[in-house]
C-alpha cells in the first residue's frame, strides 16, 4: 500500500455535508493526493480554516501494532461499518 505524505485541498466545506441532518455538522474538505492522486475525505482540525489549492501534510493516523493478531480490520464511521479490510499479515509477527 502507497501512502500519500501530501494532498492539495479541491473543496472545503466549513459547514459540513448538506445531506447531514445534525443541528452541528462538522467541517469537511475533500483533497487529492501530490503522488498518486488518491482522493481523499478531511475532517480538519476544529479552528482551521482551508482554501482551495492548499497544500496539506496527511499524517496516518494510528493503527494498533497488534493489527496481525486478527483476521479483518473494520472501518466505522457514525457508529456503522463502512469497509472491511482483510489482515494480509495475519500470523506473520517474528
């Protein structure tokens, strides 16, 4: 897997989703990546504001080192399952 180190902000969205029927929607910014144009979904820092064209550093965010241990890695977002990841180094730990 390629990581992107950089991405430049395409839209920037201070209010949030419109689709999203919340009272307080959180900003959202959609980027796409210096090296292998992946796209990408931000939720920025609370206070930062982004602008078209911005260049902005993507640092992973943590992945437990126990990730090996297990058969499948599940993405959730809003308390639902939005992907699940087999563990291509299930059992490889030396």
């Amino acid at each position: 897997m390629i990581i992107e180190d950089y991405a430049r902000i395409l839209d920037y969205l201070p209010q949030g989703l419109p689709d999203e029927k919340m009272f307080h929607r959180e900003p959202v910014a959609y980027a796409i990546g210096e090296d292998q144009f992946k796209l990408f979904e931000l939720v920025p820092k609370q206070g930062i504001t982004l602008n078209v064209g911005d260049k902005v550093e993507l640092i992973p965010s943590h992945c437990c080192t126990t990730v090996n241990l297990h058969d499948t890695y599940y993405g959730i977002r809003k308390d639902e399952v939005e992907t699940v990841w087999p563990i291509a180094a299930r059992g490889r730990s030396q």
